[in-house]
C-alpha cells in the first residue's frame, strides 16, 4: 500500500499532522507493507526568495488579522503541536519560500531519506531559534547532512534551479488534479483522501479501509490468451 | 497513473516484451502522466554467483531439452526479437545470477536511471558478445556508468552485498503476493495485470482502460468533519 502525503514546511497543521499520522502507522499491523511518499505543496509560491517575514507580521498583512488573533492562533497550534510531543516556537518563528526545501526533498526522496529530511525541516522550522529561511543554502545544507544526505550532493542541488524543479511542480499539479486545497492533504492507494490533521483514529481507520480494500489484479489477455514469458519451468516457445 | 514492471535480465521475453510495452506506451496519450517502476524477479535466485554457464547447456541440463529443441528456441526468440528490432544472439550467450544486477538497478531507481540501465543489461546479455556474467563487478560498473550512474557508487554498492538486498528481495514478495508465476509481469495502478510479453496492442488496451478507470479519491472525515488545515487563505484556528 502506498500514502502519498502533500505538505508544506511553512505548513503548521503538516508538522501536527505527520506526528498523528506516524503514531497511527507506528501500531498499524501491516506497517512494513506500507510506503510513505511526500509530495510537495507551497502555501505561498509566489513569495520572492528574499522576502522573509516573521510569521506574525505575515498573519496580519496577508490574512488580515489582528495581532491579537495572530497570537492567540500560535499560541493554540503550540498547544496542538505540544500534545503531539512537538516543540513549537509561537514567537518569532520566520515565514518565507519553500521552493528550495521542497527539491532538496525529492533528492533526500532518491535516498530513501525524505522522511528523515521533513522531520529535519520541520524542527528547524518549528522548534529551533535559528530560522531556517535567513542564513541561504548553508543552513539547509547542514539539515540535508543532519538526515543523512552528503553534504556536495545537496549543495549541488541547491545551486542549480532548476535540479527537482520539474519535480516540485508535478507534485504540485497532481495535488490540483486530486482535489487538493489545503494540505497535510493524505492520500491512499489513489483510492482515499484524508484533508487535514487529523487524529491519529482517522488515519488508523483510513488505513485499515484501504488495507481492507485493496483488490486483487484483474488481469488483461490478448486475443489468443496466450502469454509469451519466462518462470520456474523455463520460457514459452514462440508462437509466431 | 503507474506501471510496475517485474522482469529478469535473464529473461528473453523481458527483454522482448519491454520493446512492446515501451512502444504502446510511446504513442499513449498521457504517457507524460505514467511512472514506470521496474521490479525484481529472479528465474534462478538459487544458482551460485560463480555458477555461469551457456544458455544452450542450462536449457539442456535444467529443463530437459534436447539441443535441437534448446537451438530451435533460441533462434524463435531471435525473431521475434528481431521483429521489434531489438539484437539476439541466439548462440553463444552465458545464463547466471542477476541477483547483483537487480541491486545495481535499485541503485539506478534513485538516481532515475532504472529505466536506461535495465536497457544497457539488456542489450549486454542478449546482443553483445562479452558475457554480462563472466567478468565480475568492473563490466556491471561499465554498463551503471553507460545508464548514467556514478561508477564509485556503482562500485560501493556491488562490494556491499547487503546493499539494495532487501529492495529486491521485497519485490520478488510481491511479485508473489499478486500472483506473478512468471515475468515479464505488468501491473497497472495495482488494479489491471498483463502477463507476458503480449503484442503492444495489449498494452495500449491495458493503458487506455486502467487510464479511464481512475476512480476519484473518496474523503474520509474524522468526527467533527472540520479539518485542521492551512490553505491559500491561512490555516485553520484550533478548535480544541
């Protein structure tokens, strides 16, 4: 079975969310059949590279609110985060583009080290003082060897635009295509959706849903139903 | 939409039904929308890494064929080959273990490469004149860095014996699991299966209708049917 997860590193609710999805995975009895790909979604594409903000003043200007409510949001999503054993910085935290993360994780994906490099994101992101947008390539850098990628590997891609560009842009239009608006946006099998941080039930009842689901293979002859292959018994004489 | 195709390097009529399946999948509509994945499949997981032997003899020795009967497959295989202009050397060739080689080719899925270096062991095994077998680790590395790859992790990976074995080895599971007894084997968004090496006209039958059976995702909502989500316009307040 596969999951497909689309989310943002800016993307508060994607940070609770993979933690009450990894808990559910975590007890979920047919774990080591199930592959976990994440899927790039930006909340905020258009946003220059050199335009970073902290998060409060972005709340006001692009949303529109109140710094009263700006804060009482943080204050709330740190509760959330914190009941999910996740650190969460409601002051001061930076909000900016996440192009670059986002190509860095399809290289950490060739790896095997996607989930390892989110995680790494995330807590940088989320948790850690130093923000993850002011300090350019180095900073990400560090993080992409912090979750096991080779330091000259991931420098190479962040120097070049366009290395996973193509890749960044399929996943965002696939998420279009699926009926995404928001994100974490969860997706099994191609079969169920699941929008939002949900709790970890949820995901235990999506994934036991689709485990249930899954169907066995309708297979497709040609017209003389004959199969030209090779098994345990050697290969088929041709038919011509 | 995805293709997972399980196959041998020993196997001709993977060799053979690869030609076919890439040729209906040129002229599909929405190729640029179809991932293929090559998976592992052995014919002979139990033969010694240093156990080479020729075609003709292993045909002979392990399933009982005459040498007319073995030399008259052969030349079969070299036409039907032919008919999709792919080279065969019907005489001459080695059979051995591709355990290494199924490795080297989950190296190349990292890298996205698989698909060239399924090609370049291909046309080594069933074209050339130099044994893909008989000269160890330094003719795979040739052929890795022919499909693009690094030849130093080509390298690292085949002195590592464990490296990528789990990979190949969950692929020959679940070959099993969805009911492959022989390869080559096609499966289409893990719904349709195509078994063989049938004529292209099979396989573009097998794309259009897997295509048009895409079925929409169903949601699924946790109680509260709110989702903890950030979108365009923001994320959603807590509502703990």
């Amino acid at each position: 079975m596969r999951v497909e997860i689309w989310s943002d590193i800016a993307c508060p609710w994607c940070y609770v969310g993979k933690a009450r999805f990894d808990k559910a995975l975590a007890d979920f009895p047919h774990r080591d059949q199930v592959e976990v790909v994440h899927r790039s979604f930006e909340l905020d594409p258009h946003r220059a590279k050199d335009d970073i903000q902290p998060v409060l003043t972005m709340l006001t200007e692009k949303y529109g609110m109140s710094e009263a409510q700006a804060r009482a949001g943080e204050e709330n999503l740190g509760q959330q985060a914190a009941a999910e054993g996740l650190a969460y910085r409601t002051r001061g935290r930076d909000h900016g583009n996440t192009f670059d993360m986002h190509r860095l994780l399809h290289l950490a994906k060739e790896h095997g080290r996607q989930s390892e490099l989110l995680d790494a994101l995330y807590r940088a992101n989320f948790a850690e003082e130093r923000s993850v947008f002011a300090e350019g390539h180095e900073r990400l850098v560090e993080l992409a060897v912090s979750a096991g990628l080779d330091a000259d590997g991931a420098r190479e891609v962040l120097a070049d635009p366009d290395a996973y560009a193509d890749e960044v842009r399929a996943d965002e239009r696939e998420a279009a295509q699926l009926g995404a608006t928001g994100v974490p946006f969860f997706v099994l099998d191609r079969t169920y959706g699941v929008s939002g941080a949900q709790p970890a039930e949820v995901f235990t009842r999506a994934l036991t849903q689709a485990w249930g689901e899954r169907s066995p293979l309708t297979l497709l002859q040609g017209g003389d139903g004959d199969a030209d292959a090779c098994g345990p018994d050697g290969c088929a004489v041709p038919h011509s």
